[in-house]
C-alpha cells in the first residue's frame, strides 16, 4: 500500500498488483476465506471503504485517486493510527494535491495526519507552519480561504504551545532546541492570525475569534527576549516564513496589533531590554524598506490604546530616543502629550532624587518606568 503515497517509490501500479495478491491470499482457501472487517472510514480519505472482492478492486484498477485512498486506509488499518510512520504518506498526498490546486483535499489530509499527531503527541510544528504556507498560497492566488479551517489549525497551535511547554520542562538535555521550536510556533500562531483576518467572515465568527485570541494570551507565549505577541505584530524584523507566508504577510501588522488589543495584550508591555511594542515599532534603521504607511497605522493603533510613550527602556530611551526615521518621530511628537506626573517622575529619576519607601508602591512603579 505504500507504493501508491511514497514520493520516493511511488508505483501506483505496482501497489495495485500487490492490493491483488493480497486479495489472492484472502480468498486461497475457498473453505477459509479470510474477509476484511469493517473499520470506521477516515473522511479524509473521502470515506474510502476498503475494497472486499476482486472484483471491486478491478473496478478501481485505473482509478488513481480511488487507489490512493485505498491505499492511505490500508496503511492506517495495518500499522495503527498511533504509528509514527503513518502520517508522512498522507502529508505527501496532500502536497500533491496542493500542487495541482486541490486545496480542499490538501486540507483534509493535511488535518488528519496533524491530528493524529497530536493525539499520539508528537511535535506538530511542521504541520501548523504547512498549514501557514498553503492558506498564503491560497490567498496569493485568489483561492477562497474559508475561516473554519484556519480556526480550526489555531486551535491545534495553541494546543501545541502547551504541550511545547510541557516538554521543556520535562527535557534534561534538549532545552533549548525545544523552545526554538516553541518560538516558531509563536510566530507560526501569529501569521494565522494575520491569514484569518483576510478569509472572508460573519460577525459570529468574530465573537469566536476573539474567544479564541484571548485564550492565546492567557497561554503567556514570550519569544526568549520577553516579546509579547504584540511586540512580534508591530516590529517589521519580525521573522515571516519565505515560503508563500511571505507574499500575504508582513509586518508591523495593525490589524493584528489591534486584535490581540482588544483581546487583552498590555500596550506596555516590556520585553528584557526595557522595550515597549512602541519602542519595538518605531526602532527602525533609516536603511529598512519599512512600509511607512502600515508603520503609521500601527502607531495609530498603540496610541488609541493608550501606549504611554514616555517609559523608558533599560537604556533610558523613550520611544521618540528610539525613533530612527523622521516620519516616525514626527508622528509621535504629534501624539505625545506629556503630563506633569510624567514630568516629575522624569525629573525624579534624572536627577536620582530618593524615592523608595517614601511614596505608595504603585507610585514607585510608575516612577520605574521613567
């Protein structure tokens, strides 16, 4: 069965005459005749049902697609849906499909092999970074992209940013290759929220999403400098995988900046240099070919939500110190209002004028930021 889904040995042909003797060996003792069982069908496989006779399996002999999917339940009956080994035929037929733009049974394929992944709980971060690929594909070639699938791979991502988690903490050795994997499954989460955003949606789907966003942020996903999923959607270093991702998504990102807002993302948070997402949006090289206007809008979304540009990071930089290009810096003086309390606490800590134990502690940690 494995000739007909191998990209290294593939035969369909070949499968087809070993699918006959297996048939032959069935019915050699007309007094013992060895019948399949029924075993559930896999939708993927488009609710294949194994053939039981020659004759129906002569009747598909030059239906291809028919013997890939004969093929797939063969091997998943054989081996086990816990096999390691049984997904990579099913990834490999849904590539293919994916080349001659079948994206819907690429998707189903593809969904059942992550899933039997992760149910058996093997890293699915290939899986969840395909997935990313094809939706971008999808929509660089105006193919629909329809919501329910990508919802449905974020679920998987988050679920895999547990068990990322889960795996760190129980590794003696391989600590920090496993959190390089749980970083790119961070940035795998954000590039489906920008490709969500773009599929077409009802206001129900919304309510879903957002759902769906603030359970993300619950989860606490830190990139190893302490970058917040917000710091990633409005700094256009960012990493954005080149392989079709790159075509629909970019960043700073103010859709997705204003969707992990309105989910709960602290505009101020700070990564371990001290940075705000403010600080992180605006710290760009005059050299950078940064889309002035998506970096304007992006300004626009963290002011509206109150980003206060006057803390400093750990070098005593504020937002405007930060900023290297003349249209940022002129659109932040435009939306800078400073108050007196951030005067004087500027003074304060300028002047290291003593403060700790004289004044309540949320003082001093409003003073600490300055």
């Amino acid at each position: 069965a494995s000739f007909a889904n191998d990209k290294e040995h593939y035969d369909v042909m070949k499968a087809f005459l070993f699918l006959c003797e297996g048939m032959h060996l069935r019915y050699s003792d007309p007094d013992n005749i060895i019948t399949k069982e029924d075993y559930p069908c896999v939708e993927a496989y488009n609710n294949r049902l194994e053939c039981k006779t020659f004759g129906e399996l002569n009747a598909i002999r030059y239906d291809f697609e028919a013997l890939h999917m004969e093929c797939l339940a063969i091997r998943e009956r054989i081996l086990g849906p816990n096999n390691p080994d049984v997904p990579h035929p099913i990834i490999f037929r849904g590539a293919v499909y994916a080349d001659s733009k079948q994206f819907d049974r690429c998707i189903a394929l593809w969904l059942h092999a992550m899933k039997l992944r992760h149910d058996n709980k093997r890293s699915i971060a290939k899986d969840l970074l395909r997935f990313s690929q094809v939706f971008a594909q999808m929509i660089h070639i105006c193919e629909p992209v329809y919501f329910v699938n990508v919802k449905e791979v974020f679920k998987y991502a988050m679920a895999e940013l547990t068990n990322d988690k889960e795996r760190i903490q129980n590794s003696e050795e391989d600590g920090d290759t496993l959190f390089e994997i749980h970083q790119t499954n961070i940035h795998t989460c954000l590039y489906l929220l920008a490709i969500i955003l773009k599929t077409t949606h009802e206001e129900s789907d919304l309510t879903e999403l957002y759902s769906l966003v603030y359970q993300f942020q619950k989860l606490n996903p830190l990139l190893k400098n302490n970058y917040t999923p917000l710091h990633m959607a409005v700094d256009s270093a960012t990493l954005v995988d080149d392989f079709h991702v790159n075509d629909v998504v970019s960043f700073p990102d103010s859709r997705v900046a204003q969707l992990l807002i309105k989910c709960g993302a602290n505009v101020n948070a700070q990564d371990n240099g001290g940075n705000t997402p403010m600080h992180a949006l605006v710290n760009i090289s005059p050299k950078t070919n940064a889309n002035s206007k998506k970096v304007e809008n992006a300004i626009h979304v963290l002011v509206d939500a109150d980003s206060h540009l006057d803390i400093c990071n750990k070098e005593r930089k504020t937002t405007m110190d930060c900023a290297k290009r003349e249209e940022e810096a002129t659109l932040l003086r435009t939306s800078f209002q400073l108050s007196l309390k951030c005067l004087a606490a500027r003074y304060i800590r300028n002047n290291d004028v003593p403060y700790h134990g004289l004044i309540p502690l949320y003082l001093e940690e409003f003073l600490a930021l300055h």
